[in-house]
C-alpha cells in the first residue's frame, strides 16, 4: 500500500488509528495524580470554611501529546517506506539472475548481493522460479532453479573469485539449464569490464528465445585498478597500474610492498594523470630491500586484480665478479671484466671485491648474497676459497668461470670446473690446432641456450680443451663445428658450475663483443632462479603455496586448487583450478598473477544490442529509506517528555538543593607560576647546551684522528722505494738489503728517479701495494711462507705489481742434470702452486724489458745463464706489424737463477761486495743495466713500444 512517496509493508496495521477517539475519551476521564503539597495547619486554621472540591481533568495539551505518541506507534508497525522500490522486473517468468563474480567484483560485492536479494524478494511472491548463476563458478556448480528460500542461500555461498570472469560458459550453462520454449527475465550484474567474447555470447543468447526481458546493472569503474608488472632496475623498483579506459580523472593513490612475512616495508605514490589509464609507482630503495618484496598493492582497494605477487624471477640479481688481473681504469676494453659488466649492468646488480686477495674477495662477494659468481681466468684457488665457494654452490649459487692463460696453465684437478681439463690451451695456427677459427653450431636442446639463434659472426681462435669423458656431451652447453666444447656446466647439489672455454675479452674469440654475449649470460643468470621448469626439463608441476583471494589477500590454499603445471617457454594463466598465488614450496616459488604480458587495457563493457529492449539499473539506485525506525524514535522522545511533564504537574521540580561550588583557580594560578618560573631554566639549559656543542665541534675540528703506522704509509707513498721479501736469514736479507741499495743508487745516478731507502717487507703482516717491485730472494732453509701470505703476494700481482723470485742457484742447476730438481726450485714451486701464475717464457728479443732504457741481449746477475722468465705474451697475428709485445701491461712476475741482488750489491760507500761468476767487471755493469731496464718497465710500461716505428721515423728524417 502506498501513498505518493510513502508506502507501508503492513497496511492492516493501520487500522489501530481507529481507537484513537477511545484513548482520547479515556485520557480526558482520567484525571492527573494530584500534587504534593506541605502541609500548613496555621494557614488551615486560619482560613476554616467550607467549599465545594471538583476532581480536574488532564490538560487537553497533554492528551494530545499521548495521541501523537499512540499514533507514531501505530504508524512504526504498518513498517512505512519513503520513495519505495518499484518492481525491477514484473511478470511470472522464472527469474535468471546472472552475476560476474570475477575479481573486479570484490570490491562492490556487497552491493550486488544486496540487489539480487531484492530480486528474489519480488520474484518469491509470484512463485516463479529462480536461477542463480556466477560468470566465474566451475562448469558443474548448481545453479537452480530454486525457490525463494533456496536461491537466497544460494547466493549467500556465491563468493567473488580472484580470476577474470567467463561469462561465454555462464550463458551456456543457462541456456542448457532451461526448458525448452522457457522465457526468463535476465538480471545481468555486471563488473563493468568487457571480456573477449561478450559480443558473441549475447547475440547467442538473443538468438536462443529464451529471453523475455533482459535487467542490465552496470557498475562503477572509479574504484577498479589492476597491477600488470614490475621493472625492478638498477636504481628503482617500477610497478605499472592500469584502470578502465575512459576514466580519466585524475588521481594519486598509494602503492605499498610487502615482504613474505606480511610485514609493510615500503610505499610510493601511484599518479594517474589526466586521461592516462596508466600509472607508475618508483620504489627507490636499495636493491637489498627491494629483493625482499612478495607482492605490492594500492592501498584501500580490495581487489586480486590491485595486488602484484612476486617471486625470485622479478629479483634484481646479484652477480659477483672476481677477475685475476686488475681492471686499468684507462684502458677499459683490456679489463677482463669489461664485456662481462657491460652485459649484465642492465639486468642485474653488479659488485666488486676492494682486494684482489682471493681469501679477502671471494668472503667480501659471498656475504653480499649473490646468485651468481663469475671469475674471469682465476687459475688456482686456495683450499678455504674452494671449500667455501663449495658450500655455497650446493646451497644454490651459480658459479661461472671463463679461461684464460692462468686457467690454462692451473693444475688438473680443480674441483670447481664442470670437466676436467687439458693443460694448456688449443690456439689458432698452434699444437692442436684448427687451419680457421671455428664457429659454433646450433646450441642442445636441453641446455639453457636452446633457442637463442646461433650468431654467424661469432669466431673462436683459442680455448681450453676439456678432456674426454662419457658425460661430456651431457654438459656442453654450447659446441663449436668441431665438436670441442664452448660452455659446459653441471648442477651440484642446489647450485650449478658454468665454464666458458674461452677468455672473457675478445682476444680468444669474438663472442664477448657480440649480442649473443648478453644473451647468453642472461640465460645463465635464469639458472639461479629456481621458479619454473630447469634446463633438462619441459615442464614441472608445482603444488599451491598460498592463493591470492578476491579481495587481495594472501590466503592456505584450498581443496580445490590444483597443481600449477609449468611449460618450458610458455607463460602459465590463471584459471579456476589454479587461482593467482604462489606454487612450490619455500625452496623455490613462482608467482603466479591475474595480469601477464605486455599492452593490457581494461575496457569498459558495452551494452549489446538485444532483439528484446533491455532495462538500465544501477547497484546505488535503490533510494527508498524505511521510517519504522524514525517513528519508533520520535515515539520514544514524546514519551520521555510526557514522563518530565507528569514530574513537573506533580512539583518535583520546585525543591530546591543546596549546591556549594569548589573554588579551582588556585590550582590555575599555581600551574601557571610553575610553568612561567620554569621557563627561564629551560632557556638556560638550552644554551648551556649549545654551548657545550660549540666546544665540542671545535675540539673535534683539532683531533687528531691518525693510527700507528700512517706515518711509514705516508713515507712510502710519498717517495718510490724498492722492496725486497725478509726471509728470516740474516745473510740473504742482508744481501737483498745492499743489492736494492746499489740499485737504487744507480738508478739515482743513471735515471731522473731517486728511490728512497730500500724497504724490507713481511708479505704476511705488510701492505705491498706502495712497492712497484718486490724482489723475493727464494731461501729453501727458511720457513715456508703461510697461504694468506701466499694468497696476499697472489692479490699483489693480480693489482698490478711485479715480484722478482730469485733461486740464485744457476751454478748448481747448471751443473744437474735435472735444474727443476734443485732446492730452490722445488720451495718455488710450493710457493707458486698457491698463486695464479700466468703462462711463462724467457724475455724475448722483441719485448719491451729489453729496450725500456737499455738496449739489453740478455739479463745477467751474478751468475749468468739462466733465462729471465716473464708472463707469455699473446701470439700476434701480423707481427711484423708491432715486433715490441707485452706493451698494453706488465708483467707481474719474473724468475731468475742468476742472484741479481749478489750482482747488485753494494755497501754505503758504493762498493761492489761480491764478486760475478766468473769475474768479468761488464757482467756487473749488465746486471746493473738489466735491473735499471727492470724498474724502469715497472713504471713505464709502455712507453718504450713506440722504439717499433724508429725505422720509419729514421727513414723519414733521413728524407
């Protein structure tokens, strides 16, 4: 029953209004409770007569107050409504309510369960059957008919699904549900986002009869955002928002990580511009904290679409690099490292070790927690390397190494390759050799560069060999023409070795400055993500770990997920059997999401175009406003009134009490003084303290914050010394002491450069890196250095400065039969099986040593006959067209048998103190000449090479 804008659920009710005259005639019969008077016997006496007592009435204002009251009583039970709901949908054809319940629904959700409830409510009194069907339910869930009663419990166990909604199977379903020639009024409750086959599915549907009137809802779109992916870079992790196409307000919300603890450690703000549908939020953090992000979501919508999971595959890698040469910051095509870095700095995070000493390095990479560990041509490394490179390998880190001369020449038992290796290396035009560079073949389809198109440009003129063995074909990432192996690998434990058999710069082979490079390592850093189907496998089933629900939040998982099937190259969706969430188990997850790939819009739905006219609605447009609770309350206002008025007519309200009010401005004037008598302390207080800062800066500005030592570190560095190694036998130390002394005191008299006093060094307690040249008398009586002071030499070298080991033993190797077997040799090869000694070979006639001063044939000492060894220098392929080699570095070791600093010895007046064998005054002055030639190389380098164009040069003069 309704009147204009009000109407009333139950009208019977009304008829109550009928006994308002009875109330009326019973409220003006009964009189009011009489009031309380003192009783006054003087006034009584006073006045002693008689007179006739009438019995009052109830005032007339009060009666009419209680008839106000019994009719907003009445009213209130009638349950009246203001503006009530029309029917949305009239006739007796079964009700279908349709509703996506996909992830866009969540947010809303309420209110569609409220409209379809008022659905129900108005189908239930015509008795017409009802059919409740969700876009985003399995194929076989139930979806009526029902009844009243059974379609209202139906959907309440509805629930929003965190998966894109399938309306195409949802009509279906219907369809094939219903009788044939059955009419039904549609309820379509939208998410308000189209999906791909929505054209098709309700011109099906139009086409199939059984549609009678179609109720379309549509929703609002201002709250719906959904996180298509993230950009973790060097600097900044980016997470990219989309909303629907045609809003385009604009709006900044915020974006907030979370680590897989659940723990909020970070947020931005996420901007949409004016008409952009895509937003960005830049978490600029250090990598360290931003690998810790599980999923990222904007604040305040509870949507699945609105949340980003991720797992190890979005990480900014960490890559360590360790090379066994140090990287000259001027040349930077020569470091080992340069194409190695310029590869992988887009994709991951790249650190370096400070020291060059393997036992300080490799611990300083490691507890930065790399994935990867790379090593450009390290030869030999020491036992508490290995055995902590080891753990962490099978703890599951990847480490990967190239070769080199120092890998090559390394012994054959390195347990940290992949294979087992030939010593030396395979090189164009040499033993073992190809008659062209080789190229490579197709990559093997089970290693991790199956698929990456083999580069025809790429060459190979020098590698290591692998030795043969029946797994070797297993491992070999990538194979040249030949056959040989280019890049083998093999899994240990939870990590995996990778070995490139060649160098990491272009000397060996043209590969480093190639883009199959780039791609190559990128796939070796995919190796350390243990989140999908490995190398040898084509896909991996992975069991649920925690499902993302409707809302947002990460949840058990459930009865009815399903293992997440993983396919090598293939990207996995969402579906209802494997909702978004995390599958694996902690060793190792994949995050699975609603929204993959690139260029995903979300676009509003459009209403089709029905043979039928279809009815617009809306979630918001129910208006009507009960006013049972408005009477009840205004009911129960008159009523206390009513209550105060009879206190008033019976006088309870005219005693009066005494009330003594408590003084309280005491209290305000004492708080008050306190306050002001404390200010002026405080405003002492506070310069006494800043006074006190300003003393303080100012003895801060004179501390003296220097350490023991820095003096001697300020003398070494502030003039050039030479260094020799204290062995602990006084007469070689002395020997060594005056041979660096003379020396020293001919370079003084033959060069510009004045050396400072000759320095003895402790390689196990010292720093050597002020020293240019380190000579190492080699004493086979004296203690066997220690491996970190072996390890320390080793870092030396590997920076940039020179050791000159001498045996000083030529005159009893010469007289062997076997040189090698001599003590000497012996404690110098103990010494250098702990280093990373580069191939050698005697100084060549075209090296830069011979001309760096002196024109040198040869390098005598005392004795002579022994060769003076240096690093092997590359072959080159024209060397007509540069005869001076070695000339882009230095080499960091020499050996001699020949006791330089026997020849080189002097007292402090300049004497010779041992005679040369045999006594020939010029062996000495060689010698002298051969150790100037030395220094000078140490600290020019170079600079002597361009004596290759002094041919041309002369022949031009000459013209």
């Amino acid at each position: 029953m309704n009147f204009l804008p009000l109407a009333f659920g139950s009208p019977l009710i009304l008829a109550g209004l009928i006994a308002l005259p009875v109330i009326w005639w019973l409220l003006r019969m009964t009189p009011p409770r009489p009031q309380e008077e003192t009783f006054p016997p003087l006034r009584i006496l006073a006045q002693v007569f008689k007179r006739e007592e009438v019995p009052s009435k109830s005032p007339w204002w009060m009666t009419l107050l209680r008839l106000l009251i019994a009719a907003l009583v009445i009213l209130a039970l009638a349950s009246p409504v203001w503006n009530p709901r029309p029917v949305a949908l009239s006739g007796k054809e079964p009700l279908a309510i349709v509703v996506d319940n996909g992830w866009a629904s969540a947010e809303d959700w309420q209110q569609r369960v409220n409209a379809a409830e008022k659905l129900i409510s108005d189908a239930e009194g015509t008795a017409a059957p009802i059919y409740i069907v969700g876009s985003a339910e399995p194929a076989n869930a139930e979806i009526g008919p029902y009844d009243g009663k059974g379609a209202a419990e139906r959907l309440q166990a509805l629930e929003p699904r965190p998966i894109p909604v399938d309306r195409k199977s949802a009509m279906e379903r219907l369809a094939s549900t219903l009788p044939a020639d059955t009419k039904v009024r549609l309820a379509f409750m939208s998410d308000g986002l189209a999906s791909p086959d929505d054209a098709e599915t309700f011109a099906e549907l139009d086409k199939s009869g059984h549609l009678a009137s179609v109720l379309w809802y549509g929703a609002n779109l201002s709250r719906t955002f959904a996180m298509t992916g993230i950009d973790n870079k060097a600097d900044s992790l980016e997470a990219v928002a989309i909303r629907p196409e045609g809003v385009s307000a604009p709006r900044t919300l915020t974006a907030a990580a979370y680590d897989d603890k659940g723990r909020r450690i970070a947020e931005a703000p996420l901007s949409f511009a004016l008409g952009s549908a895509e937003g960005t939020a830049r978490f600029n953090l250090p990598v360290e904290l931003r690998n810790d992000f599980r999923l990222i979501r904007v604040d305040g919508i509870e949507q699945a679409g609105a949340t980003r999971l991720i797992d190890a595959g979005s990480e900014r890698r960490t890559v360590g690099l360790i090379a066994s040469g140090d990287g000259d910051l001027a040349q930077p095509l020569l470091s080992p490292l340069h194409y190695i870095s310029r590869a992988l700095s887009p994709y991951v995070n790249l650190i370096e070790p400070r020291s060059a000493d393997l036992l300080q390095s490799v611990p300083e990479v490691l507890d930065a927690k790399p994935s990867i560990l790379i090593m450009a041509d390290i030869g030999t490394l020491p036992q508490p390397v290995t055995e902590q490179l080891s753990k962490w390998i099978e703890d599951g880190g990847t480490l990967v190494r190239f070769a080199g001369p120092r890998l090559a020449g390394a012994s054959d038992n390195d347990p940290l390759l992949p294979v087992k290796l030939r010593k030396g290396e395979r090189a164009l035009g040499g033993t073992l050799s190809w008659s062209e560079p080789q190229k490579l073949r197709i990559f093997p389809e089970k290693g991790p560069f199956a698929g990456l198109t083999v580069p025809d440009d790429v060459t190979v003129t020098r590698q290591v060999l692998a030795e043969p063995s029946f797994d070797l074909n297993d491992k070999a990432y990538a194979v040249l023409q030949d056959g040989t192996p280019l890049v083998t690998g093999e899994q240990r434990g939870r990590g995996n070795i990778v070995l490139f058999h060649i160098s990491p710069d272009a000397s060996w082979s043209s590969l480093p400055i190639s883009g199959s490079f780039v791609e190559m390592l990128r796939r070796i850093v995919s190796l350390s993500q243990r989140t999908g189907a490995q190398e040898n496998q084509v896909s991996v089933s992975l069991p649920p770990y925690q499902l993302l629900s409707a809302s947002g939040a990460l949840t058990p998982p459930t009865s009815e997920a399903k293992p997440l099937i993983v396919e090598k190259d293939k990207q996995s969706s969402v579906s209802i059997n494997t909702p978004p969430g995390f599958y694996g188990n902690e060793d190792g997850l994949k995050a699975l999401n609603i929204f993959e790939g690139a260029n995903i819009k979300l676009q509003p739905i459009a209403q089709p175009t029905l043979s039928i006219g279809i009815t617009p609605a809306s979630y918001t447009s129910d208006q009507s406003i009960s006013l049972a609770g408005p009477f009840f309350a205004v009911a129960a206002m008159l009523l206390a009134l009513d209550t105060l008025l009879m206190l008033w007519l019976r006088g309870a309200f005219r005693r009066r009490m005494k009330v003594r009010a408590k003084a309280a401005g005491i209290a305000i004037l004492l708080a008050g003084s306190l306050a002001f008598n404390l200010l002026p302390s405080g405003i002492g207080k506070a310069q006494a303290q800043t006074q006190a800062q300003s003393q303080s800066g100012a003895q801060e500005q004179v501390h003296d914050d220097s350490k023991p030592g820095d003096e001697a570190i300020i003398n070494s560095v502030s003039q050039t010394h030479l260094a020799y190694v204290i062995t602990g036998s006084a007469q070689t130390d002395d020997i060594s002491k005056a041979g660096m002394r003379g020396l020293s005191f001919a370079l003084m008299d033959k060069t510009a450069l004045e050396p400072g006093d000759p320095v003895g060094v402790d390689p196990a307690k010292d720093e050597l890196a002020f020293y240019p040249l380190i000579y190492w008398p080699i004493d086979p009586q004296a203690p066997m250095p220690s491996p970190e002071a072996i390890a320390k030499v080793d870092a030396y070298m590997q920076q940039g400065g020179t050791v000159l080991f001498d045996t000083r033993d030529q005159l009893q190797a010469g007289a062997s039969l076997d040189p090698s077997a001599s003590p000497a040799n012996q404690r110098l090869r103990a010494i250098l099986d702990g280093m990373n000694v580069p191939p050698l070979e005697p100084v060549p006639d075209d090296h830069v040593l011979t001309k760096s001063f002196f024109i040198m044939p040869d390098f005598p000492g005392r004795y002579e006959g022994s060769p003076l060894w240096v690093e092997a220098s590359t072959p080159n392929a024209s060397p007509r067209e540069r005869p001076v080699r070695t000339g882009d570095g230095v080499t960091p070791i020499m050996i001699t048998a020949n006791d330089f600093a026997g020849a080189w010895a002097v007292d402090e007046q300049g004497n010779p103190l041992l005679p040369t064998v045999p006594n020939d005054p010029m062996q000495r002055i060689y010698a002298i000449r051969g150790g100037v030639n030395i220094v000078m190389y140490m600290l020019t380098g170079n600079y002597k090479s361009d004596q290759v164009h002094a041919k041309d040069l002369i022949e031009r003069l000459g013209n």
